[in-house]
C-alpha cells in the first residue's frame, strides 16, 4: 500500500504524521524566538504544531472581556504570530485549548458556570474556580472562544486536554446538574460515592455521556464555522483503567474522531515502555487503522518527581517514542515553555523523529498480525473496578499484557463490545477478570467458543451484570460447562505491604509428572508453584479438568513454624478442556493475572503464557527465540510483512530512568506466511540486508544482534 502522507488532496488530518508542541508558559510572549523553533521543526521533521490559544490563559487579543490574558502577553498576539509562522513553514495548526478552569472575576461574573459541593461552596484551586460541563460556560461561552479564534485564524482543530472538566471524586450539585440529572434520570443527584446507591451508579454512566454531548456540540461548533475538516479533538489517555477517572469514554471518542490526540507522555510506575505500542493498538482497536494517532512525548522530567524546565534523559524519552511507533502512535515532542535553560532536551526528539520519517511508509496503511485478543472494556472498570480499579481491573490486565509481552506472543486488545467484529481473524480471546459484562458481549463469547474459537478467562468474569451487580445465574455455563459456587478462598482484595502477609502465604498443589498437563510444562521439578492471591469455587462439567488444586494459607514467619498445614485439597486453581466446536477453554480460578501484574513473578508469568499457548495450540504468526525482554509486534501491509523488534532488556526498573541498552543477540524470527514467500528482508535500523530462510509456509529471519530496536522488512 502506497504511502499518500504528501498527497495535499488528502484532508490535514490524513497527512500529517509527525507533530510538535511547545506548552507556552504566561511569559513566553516576553523572550520566545520564533526563528529559533522555526528551525526545530525543521530539524524534527514535524508537519503539525499545536499552539496554546485560549481558555484559562489566552495567548491572543481576545474580544471576550473575561478571557485572562497571559500576564506577559501586553498588547503581542502570539498566537497569531506563532500561526503565521506555522503557516509560513506549510504546517497545520491545532488550538491548545485548557477549558476546565477560570479566574475569581469570571466566577463572580457567573457563578452559576462554576462547580459546586452539596453546600454550594465552588471548587477551587490555586485561585481558579472549577468549570461545570453541563453550564452555559461549555454550553455557550466556550463555543462562542471556538468561533472568535476560528474567525480570526482559522487553525485547522482544537484540542483540549482538560475537557473532561472534573473527575470522578466531585460530585457537582450546582442548579444545571441537578436539573439534568433529575430529568435524565428520574432521580436526586446523590449526596456522595456509594456504589450501592442507584442514583450514584446512575451519574456514573451519565457523567460519560455528558461528555461525549459536549464533544459532539464543540464539533458542531468548528464545522460551522471552519469547515468540515476544522476538528475539535479533546484529548485522551490510553490506559483503559485510567481514563475512567475522568469520565472519557474511549470507544465513543474513536468512534466519533478521525484523528486521536493521546495524551500519555511516558511510561508509569505500574506499566513499562511496552504500555505505549499497547496505546497505539487500544486506539486504533477503538478508531480504525486508517486514523492517524498523535500522542504527546514528554522532553521534561516525569517520574517519581517531576520538573518540568528539566531535560528527561534522552533514552527514556526515545524508548517511549519507539515504542509509540511500534504500535502505530505518530511522534509528538513535547516541551514546555518557549525558552529553556535545561538546553539538553532540545537533542532528544531529532533523531527519532529525522527515523521515523525516513521510514514513515512502512508505520501506516496497515493491519496487525495477531491471534490473540486480550479483551477490554469501560464498564468492567467502573463496575467491578468501583473505587479500587487499580487492585480489581489494572492489575490483571497489566498482568497478561506483561506475560504476553515477555513470551513474545503477538496479540491485540479488543474491546468487549467489537468481539463479533473481531473474530474472524483471532483463534483465542482473553478475558482478565473481566467481571462486568453486558449480556450482549457474553453472546458474543458464547457465539466465539460455540464457532471454534478458544477462550482463557479467569477469576469473576461474567459473573457481574453491566452494573456490576451480581447476576443470578453464570451466562457462560451453558458455553465452558463451569459453575460458580459463590465463595471465594484466599487472600482477597488490597494485599498488605508487609512480605510476611500471612494470607497471601499460599500455593498451588501439582500433580504428579505423569498427569501433568502441557500448560504445566517447565515446572517437572516442582510440585507447588507460588500463588499468593485468592480463587473463586467452582464446580466443572466434564469437558474441563483441573490442572492444580489450592494450598491454603500458613505462617510465613517465624521460619519455624512456616511449614504446609494442609497439604491436599480438592478445590481447582487452574481448569482446562477442549470445547466439542473444537476450540480450547483455560479457566484460572486462582487471580494469577492479578498476582502476575503485582510481582512479575516469573513462575506466574509462564504459566499465563502457557496456557494462552495451549488454548492456541501452539499456532501462532509469529515466533521469537534468543535471549532479552522483547516487545514483538508484526503487521501486514500489501505485499510485505512488518516486524518491530523492542529491546526492553534492563529497561523497566521503577523508579528510574534509562541511562542504558543493553543489546541482546542472536534474535531469530520465524512468521507464518501461507501466502506469501520474501525476496528480501531489510533491517532498517541497522541498515543490514538479512537472507531469509524458506521452508514450507514458515520464514525465518536471524538477527545478529539488536540495541535498542530494529524494523525488519519483509517483500
């Protein structure tokens, strides 16, 4: 598939890859060099620049009386300078807009805009009071910002990373939500959280689509008065657990946008580099492999402290970006302010950006190449995740994400509610914990298993309606031929920080070497695996078998008395079987995704990657061997296979930063191509041209040696 990102008969948000944002600070308009970042966008290739606009600081002359103006703006207008310039240079233009907040006179000019508790105090914070999403200020003020910058400078979108106003732990009672809500819902605006209450469960789910109704009218907005193609863009996070925080609905946002801004700007203390190729393929799982996804890169110090003049080491803000690239994200610098004294992160984008247009044809207009879906969805996290999301839902998640990552097993993440869409092309779905289903998503599994497909699925998956309340009956019995008991034994819930944490002193019994099933293979010289979590009860049909039963818990400490108290039970951690359709069925009783995420414990990373193996039969597109932590991901674009190859060996320490790669060799890659035979296979970060070895549908590549990453071409 040609590579048409220099078609100008495309629309903007078609053809632009790579973008750059400077965050303006309120006195940049005294000292910024225009000429000087003319030449950085050069350097760093960029064909896009968002610029900070209006709303809580306005950079530009602005007509409405209450917009602050920067403190060092006088009578500048730079915005428009830096539009000029941008324009001048053949760029495209995005707004930065910050609508969540504004000054004490706005407040007391409107402040019936503003959020208020049950008492009708506002919200406040470093002198800025608090927006309300459902007011006339995003109703009607914000709009007529939208039309007064539009009229003036015509920038091609907006975004706005702050547009999802106040998070889930406020509850607005001013007149407008109240209003709304009661006629909505029927009901009062709850007093405060509590999962129990309908009417609290109730403003969750209406919390998102108050958003997703302000998306629609900023879009309605821009159209008027920019044009088609003039988009207002939000921004959005990633992370599925995290977004819920804020109320943004990623489905419907990718579902509505034809160009997603990702705000994730580096990698965090639970998640490691290989969270970002997973941004890039939840995003376009969610907007389509032919949606462009910027994603802003931080140039500033994160971590455990942040600073935001100092420069982040340079191999941590590259690994981040290569990561980004191998699962389809567009590079996006991000400095903030006009003028720095920490000169040093000035160097850390230009190489990876000079790359990734130097190989830009092989980053887009194609597909991934997995079997494998690692399921996912928004009501599971608000539902069953409730006020412990982190524990309950990011942990087993990140749990199989690490243990897929570490077996170089390809997969994608597919959200609950495209699993029909998704199914010709996987042989195996993943559900981690995935407690709150709508009956319509357990349809579609049982449609999944019942044509073929194979299924891994732990914990309370299903066990939950979308509300997340406990449903009477198991909708997947009838499917898988197991049977919930409703008991739970073990360590259950926020695990202490104390190692001695008696509970969580548990494991799980195997039997002996001759029973033992494949997903147990590696273990022959043991016969307990540590557990350290808790299982659910349940009863199996014939079809699944347990692999392991459950060791409960003993003293720890003192080591005398840390010795098994009971030795056998007959309670199931671990079941399989095939399905009469032909496909396999894993059932982990035991919360091994969970513990996984936890620990990285690698016993429990096997068996995860195991049994994901084994409900595949060992079929899969992609195979690598050789030593390092990898991120593997391949893709199919017309008639060439895609192979991106992520060093991570030693890179995952938290806290910390890379200062480091180690490189790892020799790496070999075999694919499966049924239809397709290589002439040639280039390594594009090396420069090296590789002979590809043929046999029969299997092609295999050898590496000799890969520091950071390689992009293997395959045609």
């Amino acid at each position: 598939m040609a590579n048409d990102s220099n078609s100008t008969s495309l629309p903007w948000y078609r053809r632009t890859f790579r973008w750059g944002q400077t965050n303006l600070t309120e006195m940049d308009p005294v000292s910024c060099d225009m000429a000087w970042w003319k030449q950085y966008w050069r350097e760093t290739r960029v064909q896009g620049v968002i610029i900070n606009a209006g709303g809580i600081v306005a950079y530009y002359p602005s007509s409405l009386e209450l917009q602050y103006r920067a403190e060092g703006l006088g009578e500048r207008d730079l915005f428009g300078e830096w539009v000029t310039e941008a324009r001048s240079e053949g760029l495209a233009v995005l707004a930065r807009m910050d609508i969540n907040r504004a000054t004490q006179a706005f407040y007391d000019a409107h402040p019936d805009w503003f959020v208020v508790n049950a008492e009708g105090k506002p919200l406040t914070a470093d002198g800025r009071y608090f927006s309300c999403i459902n007011s006339d200020y995003y109703k009607e003020y914000i709009p007529e910002v939208l039309k007064e910058i539009i009229v003036k400078y015509g920038p091609d979108g907006f975004t706005d990373n702050s547009w999802t106003g106040v998070g889930r732990n406020t509850i607005c009672h001013c007149e407008h939500c109240r209003s709304k809500f009661k006629a909505a819902s029927g009901l009062e605006l709850p007093k405060a959280s509590d999962w129990n209450d309908p009417a609290y469960r109730q403003w969750i789910k209406w919390s998102y689509s108050c958003r997703i109704e302000n998306w629609d009218l900023f879009n309605q907005i821009t159209a008027q008065y920019g044009g088609a193609d003039c988009l207002w863009l939000g921004m959005v996070n990633a992370n599925p657990v995290k977004t819920h925080a804020s109320f943004c609905d990623l489905k419907e946002v990718g579902e509505r946008s034809r160009i997603v801004m990702c705000d994730h700007q580096s990698r965090d203390s639970l998640n490691g580099f290989e969270q970002n190729s997973l941004n890039g393929q939840l995003l376009h799982g969610v907007a389509g492999w032919d949606a462009i996804i910027p994603e802003s890169m931080a140039n500033y110090i994160r971590g455990v402290r942040a600073f935001r003049q100092g420069s982040m080491p340079p191999k941590e803000t590259r690994l981040w970006m290569l990561e980004g690239m191998a699962g389809g994200i567009s590079p996006w610098y991000h400095h903030v302010g006009a003028v720095q004294e920490d000169r040093r992160q000035y160097d850390n984008a230009p190489p990876v950006m000079q790359w990734h247009e130097e190989n830009e044809m092989y980053l887009y207009n194609r597909l991934p190449v997995a079997s494998v879906g690692l399921i996912w969805s928004q009501e599971n996290t608000e539902f069953y995740g409730r006020e412990d999301a982190d524990e309950k839902v990011a942990l087993p998640w990140h749990g199989f994400v690490q243990a897929l990552t570490r077996a170089r097993i390809p997969f994608i993440p597919v959200h609950a509610d495209h699993i029909d869409r998704e199914a010709h092309h996987l042989d195996v779905l993943i559900l981690p914990d995935l407690a709150a289903m709508t009956d319509g998503q357990c349809e579609s599994v049982r449609r999944f298993v019942e044509s073929g497909g194979s299924l891994v699925l732990t914990g309370a998956t299903a066990t939950l309606d979308e509300w997340g309340e406990k449903r009477s009956e198991f909708p997947l019995e009838a499917a898988i031929g197991l049977r919930h008991l409703n008991e739970t034994v073990g360590a259950v819930g926020k695990q202490s920080s104390n190692w001695a944490y008696y509970e969580a002193h548990n494991y799980f019994r195997l039997p002996s070497e001759e029973e033992r099933h494949p997903i147990l293979a590696g273990f022959e010289k043991t016969d307990i695996l540590p557990f350290g979590g808790y299982l659910h009860r349940v009863q199996a049909g014939e079809q699944l078998k347990p692999l392991a039963t459950y060791i409960p818990s003993y003293p720890i400490y003192p080591p005398e008395f840390s010795w098994v108290r009971e030795r056998e039970t007959d309670i199931p951690v671990l079941l399989a079987g095939e399905h009469a359709s032909g496909g396999r069925i894993v059932y982990l009783a035991g919360d091994v995704d969970r513990c996984y995420g936890r620990t990285h414990l690698p016993d429990q990373g096997d068996l995860l990657a195991n049994a994901v193996k084994w409900a595949a039969a060992d079929v899969l597109p992609m195979q690598v061997e050789g030593p390092g932590y990898l991120d593997c991901k391949l893709y199919r674009q017309d008639d060439r296979f895609i192979v991106h190859v992520l060093n991570l060996s030693g890179a995952n320490q938290d806290p910390g930063y890379l200062e480091e790669h180690y490189p790892v060799g020799q790496i070999t890659i075999s694919i499966q191509m049924d239809d397709f035979v290589p002439a040639s296979v280039q390594c594009k970060v090396s420069g090296q041209q590789v002979v590809p070895e043929i046999r029969g549908s299997k092609v295999t590549v050898r590496i000799d040696s890969i520091t950071d990453h390689e992009l293997l071409i395959l045609e």
